[in-house]
C-alpha cells in the first residue's frame, strides 16, 4: 500500500477509535440500564418507586431524614450554589412554586446539594437567602456518597463528579427515561447532575419528574401538585 494510503487508513482507524471511545465513556456515565421511558411520559402521575432512607443535615443544622416528610407532598431537586447552568432556572422554579402555593401548608420543597464539601449549612443558608426561600423549602447537604447514591438509586437521577478517583459504593445505578440533562460548573471542577424535580407523596412514593429546563415543566408540575394534594385531602390527611 501507498505510504500516504497508509497514514489515511491509520488516521481513519484512530479516528473512529477516539469516537468509540467516547461514546463508551459517555454511555458508562450515564449509565443508562434499567426501565425508559420518554420524557414527556415522566410527568404524567405515575408509581416510579419508593424514595429509601435518609439522612441529611438542613441548612438550619438539624438533621432531617425521610419520616420527617411522611404525610407531606414535596418536590425534591439536587442543585449546588456554585453551579451556574441549570440549578438557578431550578432554583427559580422552587421559589415560583413556593409563591404559587403559599397557602398550602401540606407542601415541601427539598433542594439536596451534589457539592457538600463546599456547600456548608452557612453556604445554603445564603443561597436559600437569595431565593426568599422559606422554613417550607429544605437545603440539604451531608456525606457526598450518601447524597450521590441517594440522587442515583434512590431518586433514579444522573449524578457524577469527573474529578473523583472513585465511585459511590452503592451498587450499579439505574435510570428512569431519557438521557438526563447535566449542569456544570462545580467548585472544584465539573459536577454533572440531572436538572429533574421529583414529585413524592405523602407515603414517600415517587410519582412524576419534571425536567426544569423545559418550557412547560412548571406548569406541569404545578398541576401535578394540585393532583397530589387533592389526593392527599381524599385520603383524609392533613398537617
């Protein structure tokens, strides 16, 4: 073969070797096993599981787990304060939703944080500050693997740190629907996480996601809210 043919045919092998391995890695950080389901689907009122056990510390410093949301409908998200992608179209969408249902008490907004090192309670003090948060919206933080099996086993979320030299040792993760949406930006280099909001009843089941950086994704959540809270009102609950 020609010299030149041959330098082509080794650039196209390489080539095609660097996009394989791209998708492989990319494909290994998504880790897209488990049940899918298109997006759309998602926020329709469904049973996508059970949310587990936990443990984390409020940007008050008390430590709040899953029993102190039990007869509550809340809306979970995972944020960071460095990040500037889509954790503050998140943010804005828990303080609209926080405005919108002032009157119903039976409601909680939790916003957990994939960056604890650097988020600190005094650190979520200040960004739930900028939001106008109330004592209804939580911050959370805690151990980073905890909150990073939470994100990916309990809530079915994409959640990942490039920069760790290992992963959380909870088992494989799975996710529900498409290829989540990333958010970058962290303090110590790029965190990626899911931008969905979680809706969970009173009975800690979850039962729809939102994708906050799509048009209509408020709106939706809102109603499903109202769905959930009517539920909640049949069943005789109250708080």
């Amino acid at each position: 073969m020609h010299r030149s043919h041959r330098w082509l045919a080794l650039g196209g092998s390489l080539a095609i070797f660097h996009v394989v391995a791209a998708l492989l890695a990319w494909w290994a950080l998504t880790d897209r096993t488990g049940p899918r389901q298109d997006g759309r689907s998602l926020e329709r009122i469904g049973d996508y599981g059970r949310v587990p056990a936990f443990s984390l510390t409020e940007r008050s410093g008390r430590r709040v787990t899953q029993n102190d949301l039990r007869g509550f409908v809340w809306v979970a998200d995972f944020i960071y304060t460095e990040c500037t992608e889509t954790c503050p179209t998140q943010s804005l969408a828990f303080a609209r939703l926080q405005r919108e249902f002032t009157d119903a008490p039976g409601i909680r907004l939790v916003s957990i944080t994939v960056d604890p090192i650097h988020d600190t309670p005094e650190v979520l003090r200040r960004y739930a500050e900028r939001y106008g948060a109330s004592d209804r919206w939580w911050f959370l933080s805690g151990d980073k693997d905890d909150i990073y099996c939470l994100a990916q086993q309990g809530f079915h979320l994409a959640v990942a740190d490039p920069s760790a030299t290992s992963r959380p040792a909870c088992g494989q993760a799975f996710h529900i629907g498409p290829a989540p949406a990333w958010a970058s930006h962290g303090s110590k280099g790029l965190v990626m996480h899911s931008a969905r909001s979680v809706l969970v009843d009173g009975a800690g089941q979850i039962r729809a996601y939102h994708l906050m950086t799509d048009g209509g994704a408020l709106k939706a959540l809102a109603t499903n809210l109202k769905t959930l809270l009517a539920e909640r009102a049949g069943e005789g609950g109250g708080r």
